[in-house]
C-alpha cells in the first residue's frame, strides 16, 4: 500500500482532481437542464409536458455507460457522416460532462418537479390574483420554497453523481477509476490499489455529505 | 355618486369541471360599492362563481366583464385586470417565506406600482389599519389564523384594488377569530368597497350586505336584501338552507 501511494499518490490526486471537475460541470449542467425541464413539466403546455417527459424518461431508460458510449464514440461518427468529414470529435470530458449532465439533469429535472408540486397550489392563486405573471409567481413565492424541501434530494443526487463519473472511465476520461485501472495494470496489485481508491472516493463523499447536513440545517433554520 | 356604475358584469357564465357542469347559467351584475354575499350549500358553486371573476377560473361559457375589461377574452391582459381585484382566501395563502411586511410589500414592488419606500409605508399603514402593525416582521407561522387573515386582507389591499372577492374568508378560522375578522371587512366595507363575499356567517351577511344571492345546484336561486332573502324566503331550497343553518 505504501509503495502505490508513494510512488502513484501525485498521481492519484490529480485523478481526484478530474473527477471533481467532471462532477461539478456536470452539476452546473444539470442544474440548468433539470431546471429547464422541470418547468416544462409543471407548465399548462401540453407540448412542454410531452417534450419534458419524454426527456425524462429516454434518459432515465437509458444505463449511464450507454449513453456515454453513445456521446463519445456515436454522436461524432453521425455527425461526421453527416458532414463527409471526420474532423468532429469530443474530448472525453465534453463527452462526459454532456453525458453525466444529461442524466443527472433527468432526476433533477423530477426532483424540482416534485419540489415545485410540493408546494401549496394556493402559493400560486394567491400570487397570481395579486397580478403578479406566472413567472414571476413561479421565481418569487413558489421557487423559493420549492427549493427548501428539494435540498436533500439534490444534495443526494450530487453524490450519485460524483460516484457516476467512475462510469467514465470506459470512454478514457483520466479520473480516480481510470487511474486505479491504470496502476493495476503496471504494479498488479489490485487490493491495495482498489481500497486506496474506494477509501478515496468514501472520503470525499462523507466530507461532502456533512457540509451538505451543515447547508441543510441552515436552510431550514429559517423556517 | 354613480351608484349605477357597474363594476362586474356575468352573463350567461358557464363552468364545467370535466363533465361536471358546477356553474350552468349566471347572470349577474355588481354595482360600484356594493356588498354582495354569496350564501348556498358547499358544492353549489359559489366559491368557483367567485374565482371566476379574476379567471383563477376559466370560464367554459359566457362573458365576465370585470371594469370594463372583458376577461374571458384571450387577448385581455389579465395580469393588468387582477391588479385591481383584491382576492382573501379562505386559507390565506399568505407566502410563509417572507415577513408580514414583506408579504404586503410583495406585489406594489414588483409590479412597480410603488417604490420600496412607498411600499413599506403604505404596507404599514394597512397594517395599523387591520391593527396588525405590531407584527410587521413575524413570520406567518408565528400568527394566529385570525392575524393571518387580517394580514391577507392587508396584501390585498395594497394594490390598491378597487373590487374585493373574499372566498370563505372565516371558514378556517377558530370560533373566537371570526370576529376580528369581519370587523375588518365590515369596515371595508363602510368605506364603500366594492365587495364579493363567500361565507357562511348569516350573522355577518345580513347586518353587512346590500345583497344577498343564494346559489343552488350551479344556479342563482333568488337574490335580494337580506330582508327579503333571509327573512322571507320565497325559494323552498333557499328555506331549507336557511333552516338548516340558522
């Protein structure tokens, strides 16, 4: 164990590092995405709706690693056809970045719909009949206490998401697992290299988790 | 005075819920000024008659001419329209995430009707008015039932409307509440409010209103003063009511 920690350590680190960076833009994205979807779902528009769920559930129906397969090696092989060329590539953090931003935004998307839907309708006859717009109703007195009861759910799903990224490692992208693959491959030594990684991984997450217990509490002290 | 000037038109209004046909044929007219309470049995729509006239219900048929403006028409900008009709719910819906003042402050500043200082003065006097300023920066869920319809009544009153609807406004309310406020409402209503009411205190409708109309079944059943209507009944629907309420 100390010898992969010695002479890999810097380099695991490092890995750390792309898996952090994978996951916060894939969070950035998915925020975004989960909240543009998640209004055309709790809208009148029939079209939105549909559009919305049919979102939703292609991508919740689809296993993460195809998806990324399908982004990374499909999506630049169509586009490519399409275009005669074969200029059109993703780098494995694009990639994966679009890959984890579109799933994560699917069950975010469902997470802000139930937290918007959670919240008393009269919030929005009451609003509304002042004559304040739908939007403004929707950012000023439903959203803000939408967000308070969707906290946990979307603390929980920024840590699926951040274990998620190890998927991406079948598409290259150098993070904790690929890295883990990696000195497997030249030291053979599979337990420790594999308990390093996971202790690595657990100790993100649990630290994590706790600031996430710390924001909670904040928010709801307030109510 | 012009105590002829309509305020709200309904003509032939029709509401269906699905199949459920809640409110078949209404018409009716609403004077500038005047106290109109709607009394009726639960489920005879008197509490969708009301929503529709600032179009938290959408009318399946007919017209609801609300100043002048046509609200069942699309092209309506109903935003503009509700700005000026003041709505008390019967479960107050005030927004638990903003203080008491924020709560009055809310809408005049949004909607740039008033600047925040304007807003903030005038919230406070509305709040004297319904004797609440003490309570400007609790929180709803720290206020009793009765305080919180006091200060939705506040809310209201801000934009400065010149119709009021209240929708049951002391259903929710514990026994000893009531009185707190209907005497807000029955002040209101002095001043020369142009006032809708939904209740079922007979007590309340009957010392306050210009008119009573009892509804039934989707249906105006008799309208007049409270004379006519509670005391002398003509409708063996409107008797029954009475009877099994008084």
């Amino acid at each position: 164990m100390g010898v992969i920690i010695s002479s890999y350590g810097k380099l695991l680190l490092a890995s750390m590092g792309q898996t952090l960076l994978l996951t916060l833009l894939s969070l950035i994205f998915a925020m975004i995405v989960g909240f543009i979807f998640a209004l055309m779902n709790v809208g009148k528009n029939r079209l939105f709706n549909f559009i919305g769920t049919v979102y939703v559930d292609a991508v919740r129906g689809v296993p993460l690693i195809v998806l990324a397969y399908f982004i990374y090696f499909g999506v630049p092989s169509g586009v490519n056809m399409l275009t005669g060329s074969s200029d059109f590539k993703l780098t494995a953090l694009q990639a994966g970045t679009i890959a984890l931003a579109m799933n994560c935004g699917a069950y975010m998307a469902e997470i802000i719909r139930a937290g918007i839907e959670s919240v008393d309708k009269g919030q929005m006859e009451a609003s509304r009949s002042l004559g304040l717009s739908y939007g403004k109703s929707m950012r000023l007195v439903v959203l803000p206490q939408a967000i308070r009861t969707m906290v946990p759910s979307i603390i929980n799903q920024f840590i699926i998401t951040l274990k998620d990224t190890s998927i991406l490692s079948v598409i290259g992208f150098p993070e904790l697992t690929n890295m883990g693959k990696t000195i497997v491959g030249s030291t053979f030594k599979s337990l420790q290299t594999w308990a390093i990684v996971g202790i690595m991984y657990m100790i993100v997450i649990v630290t994590l988790s706790k600031i996430a217990k710390r924001v909670e509490r904040r928010i709801n002290r307030g109510r | 005075m012009a105590d002829k000037n309509i305020k709200v038109h309904v003509e032939h209004l029709k509401k269906n819920f699905g199949k459920l046909e809640v409110l078949k044929n209404i018409s009716v007219d609403i004077e500038e000024g005047e106290v109109v309470v709607l009394l009726g049995p639960s489920g005879s729509g008197k509490s969708t008659f009301l929503r529709c006239l600032n179009q938290l219900e959408h009318a399946t048929a007919g017209t609801i001419i609300v100043d002048g403006h046509d609200v069942t028409d699309k092209h309506t900008d109903i935003n503009k329209v509700r700005e000026n009709i003041g709505m008390v719910f019967q479960h107050f819906n005030l927004f638990p995430h903003k203080t008491v003042l924020q709560n009055i402050m809310l809408a005049p500043v949004e909607l740039k009707k008033m600047t925040k200082e304007e807003a903030e003065e005038k919230g406070m006097r509305l709040l004297a008015r319904v004797g609440m300023d003490d309570k400007a920066d609790a929180f709803p869920s720290q206020l009793s039932g009765g305080q919180k319809q006091r200060v939705a009544i506040a809310r209201a009153l801000a934009m400065n409307p010149d119709i009021m609807l209240f929708d049951e406004p002391t259903s929710a309310l514990d026994p000893e509440m009531v009185g707190e406020v209907l005497n807000v409402m029955k002040e209101l209503a002095a001043e020369g409010m142009t006032m809708a009411v939904v209740t079922h205190e007979i007590g309340f409708a009957r010392e306050v209103a210009d008119r009573i109309i009892f509804m039934d079944g989707g249906y105006i059943v008799e309208q007049g003063t409270p004379d006519e209507v509670i005391l002398h009944p003509k409708e063996a629907r409107t008797q029954d009511f009475l009877n099994k309420v008084l």
